[in-house]
C-alpha cells in the first residue's frame, strides 16, 4: 500500500543519505590532512573546498536522519 508520499523506502534513504554525508567529511578531511602532509604548495580555494565538504557532510548527516528517519515515517 503506498503511503501519503508514494512507495519510499524511508531506511534505505536514510542510510544512504547518512553514507553520503559521511563521505563528503571523511574525504574533506582526507583531503586536508594530505594536503597538510605534501610538500605541494596547492592554491588556498582548494583547503576552502575540502573544509566546506566536511561541513555540508555534517549537515547532511544531520538532516538525512531528522527528515528521513524520523519526520517523513511519522508523517504517514
């Protein structure tokens, strides 16, 4: 029977969602930590970038797990 918002798989969004964002900080943070170890001097908008990933990692961790976990399922 599909819900108010069709046939969704509220878990598989949610883990996928949370794997994403999981993602993007793990490769920020990678990606500093590598750049802080070479001897490459790389330009300053590529460290602003990597940053900005592991903050829209965390927020999409964040609201992955409210919207889909949690907000969406209640609202059928």
């Amino acid at each position: 029977m599909a819900g108010r918002y069709g046939d969704i798989d509220y878990a598989k969004l949610t883990k996928t969602s949370v794997l994403l964002g999981v993602s993007l900080v793990m490769g920020g943070f990678l990606g500093d930590v590598a750049l802080g170890v070479s001897t490459v001097h790389a330009p300053g908008w590529i460290d602003t970038v990597l940053v900005d990933a592991e903050f829209l990692g965390i927020l999409v961790v964040l609201l992955a797990v409210f919207i889909f976990g949690i907000l969406l399922p209640l609202t059928e």
